[in-house]
C-alpha cells in the first residue's frame, strides 16, 4: 500500500493542486494529511485526489472545525482528533498534527507516526517506529516545498520537492 504523507498545506490552493497531481501520478492508494489544512475551501480542493483522503486537526483548524468537518463529508474524507491510529495492511498507523504528543507510549502502539507542525523534515527510527514528517508542505518557493510517500510494507518514506 502506497501513501502519500502531507501536512500545514495553510490554504496554498496552488500547492494543493500541485500535490494532488503529483499524488495522482504516483498512484498513491490514500493520502494522509497531519493537520493545518485551515479553511474548508482548503480542504475542498483536495477532492481532485483519485484516492481516499484522512488526517487530523492542527491548532490552525480549531476557529474552522466544524465547517471543515461539514466539508469532509461533502466528499467523504475524515478528520480526527489527534492523535488518531489506524491499521493499513496490518501496520499500526498514528497520525498527530503536534509531534510533542510523540511519547514512549506512541512509539510503542506504532510501526509508523506521521506528525506535521514543525514544517521540518523529520525521518527517524526509534525502537523499530518510523517517526516522518515530509517537510514544509505550504511554502511559496519554487522547489523548497515537500510531500512524502511511504510504501507501508517497503519503507523508508522518501521525499517529492515541489
């Protein structure tokens, strides 16, 4: 299973429309999203994806929460409350928005944690737990901006600059 790992898109619509093509190309089989979507419009715009979408909240979709929830189920997305787990083809999956929620305990439950908010790459292995954060996923230049892919059953998550 192939995933696409993106975060703090903060109403780039450019960029969003970017990583969705660039997802799309990639045949990713769901997109996760690690919080700081920020507006409904924002979230929208990710109906261009050709596969399931799901993230969680950050602190910059608090004042939009229940429009952004309103929205996802306008195209059958979901967004959670962080930290969230899932379970994608027997991998233990958690999802945060603050990677300062990444405690013993996480890393424990998970073979993989996707956090954003720091807009820094981050790919770290602790007690066999993948720990990834692709990177600045909003930012205006040319080339600096980053989304991940991970292939959940061959890793590591590798990198797409944008």
């Amino acid at each position: 299973m192939i995933v696409g790992i993106v975060g703090d898109t903060h109403n780039n619509l450019k960029n969003i429309s970017k990583i969705c093509e660039i997802f799309n190309e990639k045949k990713v089989d769901l997109v996760i999203h690690t919080g700081d979507i920020t507006l409904p419009k924002s979230l929208k715009a990710f109906e261009e994806l050709n596969c399931n979408f799901l993230g969680v909240f950050g602190n910059n979709d608090i004042d939009e929460k229940n429009d952004l929830i309103k929205t996802s189920k306008e195209f059958q997305c979901n967004i959670h409350e962080e930290p969230f787990f899932c379970d994608l083809n027997n991998k233990r999956i958690c999802i945060v928005h603050h990677p300062e929620l990444i405690n013993e305990n996480l890393i424990e439950q998970a073979d993989f944690i996707f956090h954003g908010h720091t807009h820094r790459y981050r790919n770290e292995v602790i007690n066999n737990t993948i720990i990834f954060n692709p990177g600045e996923c909003a930012g205006f230049l040319k080339g600096k901006n980053q989304i991940g892919i991970v292939d959940i059953e061959n890793p590591p998550p590798i990198v797409i600059n944008f």
